[in-house]
C-alpha cells in the first residue's frame, strides 16, 4: 500500500529486462532467490552490510538473493535499508548522488518508499560530497534490481539509494550515510550494489586472451578485491579497481564497508563467487568461454 505521503514514484527502467515485470512473476522469484540456503557459513555478530551483484538476474539474480536472504536472517526487521549503488553513467561523477524528487521506487505490484529528512540533512551538512542528483537515478539498473528482493526481505523497510563515485571520497560517503543513520536512530542494513571484472570482447578487456584459461584470470582478479574486502581494507578498494578493473562499483563497495564499519563490524565473508559464464551454463551449456562478469555475495559483521 502506497503511504499517503507519496506523491511521486521513481517508475521501474529495467523490468522485463533485467527482471520479471509481471507482478506475480518478479514477486515468485524474488521470493525464492531470498528463501533459498546459504552456500556460505554466516556465524557471529549481526549483518551490517552486504556486497549484491546487480546483473540480470538470470545471471546473478541468486547471488544477490543469497547476500540479502542472510543479512535479512542476522539483522532481522530493520527501518532502512541503504543501496549505495555503481554509477555507469559515462559523465565523470565526483559527488554521491541522492534522489531528492521521489518520494517512493515502483517495483512490479507495489512501490519501496523512500527516507525522508536524512537526504536533506546529507545535503545541508556535507554539500559537495552529496548532491541532489535525480538525473544519475532516472535509467540506473544498479539499484532498481535489488528492489524485488529488498521488498522480500524487508517488506516495511524504507529505502535511501545513493550513487556513489570511485574516488577517494567514497569511504566518507559510507560514513556520513551511516552517521545521519545513527543520529536519526535507525536500524540499518547498508548494501554495495557492485560487479567484478567484466572480462572479454564485449568489454574490451581480455589481458589472458580469450577461452577458459583467461576466464580463470578474471576470477583470480576478483580475487585480488575479494582479499581486500574480507580484511576490510576500505581505503585500498578504489585503488585497487582502478588499477585493475576488478569492480564497477568500487566507491560503493568502499562506502558500504565505511558504513558498516561505523556501526561496530570488523569482518567480511564471501559467501559466493561465481561468473555469468558459470551462471548463464545451466541453460546455455554450450555457450562459448570469451566474455563474463564476476559476481560475489559478500556478507560484514
């Protein structure tokens, strides 16, 4: 049900592409991408954040779905859920971007209602690192993807999306969201919406040429930012994907540790790693080794 102080939804740009648009459809699948068991082992404090790819979900769909599924089952209910999303638009950003016009995010059969106030205190306390930026939102995929399964895990959640940079700003960001969090007292799970090495032809990029053996060297430079993330290097993210094209969301990713961090966890796990050449083999089995994208479902506690 749409609360009565929503006047203007952010309506879906990806749906029936990316994911189902069909109510029924999007909301089944999204139901089961989140109910389905972990392949990682998730043990101690509480879920603060979590690393979700944001493909198409016939590639990636479940590896997001698992890294929500579990922080839903260590956070339990909370007020808001924070999506610092990958920017792919090809304008240099240097600043986060929020989306102050819209009150609420359509997803297929109902909508995500959006945070009021902490935008607004973002923007009048840290202008320069935060700007109200609609535009950045308006054909994004990073964030609208996860919508379907942040509705199933945290169906009275609020959402507060931000389009986060790969610069040396990017861990202040995550600091900022989570201490307007905390002055406000919200309880908050925070999610880096980010790929891994894009790999291949299509990309442009393909260092160990083309076939099996260079779809393993992209594996092993997920690794590289994998490593990172686990130890909780935040300052070292951005850095590290820029110099080897291992994230498309490396400000994201930074500002969700910096977030998660603030709010008490020290560490990372991964709880899967995988490619859309793994993904995409159960229906297309003979599909040619030349392009893939990385995924992981990360978990920090």
């Amino acid at each position: 049900m749409v609360g009565p102080n929503v006047r203007h939804v952010r309506p879906p740009f990806v749906a029936g592409r990316f994911y189902p648009d069909d109510p029924v459809a999007c909301r089944a699948q999204a139901r089961a991408f989140v109910a389905a068991p972990s392949q990682g082992e998730v043990s101690g404090p509480p879920i603060r954040g979590a690393i979700v790819p944001h493909a198409g979900w016939v590639c990636s769909g479940a590896i997001a779905g698992e890294a929500i599924a579990a922080a839903r089952t260590s956070a339990g209910l909370v007020d808001l859920v924070v999506v610092f999303g990958a920017i792919h638009t090809p304008i240099r950003v240097e600043y986060a971007a929020l989306d102050c016009v819209h009150d609420a995010w359509a997803v297929p059969g109902s909508v995500i209602e959006a945070l009021p106030g902490v935008p607004a205190k973002l923007l009048k306390d840290h202008a320069g690192v935060f700007a109200d930026d609609e535009r950045l939102h308006r054909r994004e995929h990073a964030v609208e993807v996860e919508l379907p399964l942040i509705r199933e895990a945290w169906p009275d959640a609020r959402l507060l999306a931000v389009e986060t940079p790969p610069n040396d700003l990017a861990g202040q960001i995550g600091v900022r969201v989570a201490e307007a969090c905390a002055a406000e007292q919200l309880s908050a799970v925070f999610l880096a919406s980010s790929d891994l090495t894009h790999y291949g032809p299509d990309y442009d990029f393909l260092p160990a040429g083309i076939g099996l053996s260079g779809l393993e060297w992209a594996k092993e430079n997920d690794r590289r930012l994998l490593r990172l993330v686990t130890e909780m290097q935040v300052e070292a993210i951005v850095p590290e994907a820029k110099r080897h094209f291992n994230a498309c969301g490396a400000g994201a990713i930074a500002a969700m540790l910096a977030a998660a961090r603030h709010f008490g966890a020290r560490s990372a796990t991964v709880l899967r790693h995988a490619s859309s050449y793994e993904t995409l083999a159960r229906v297309l089995p003979q599909r040619e080794a030349d392009n893939a994208v990385g995924y992981a479902a990360v978990v920090v506690s």
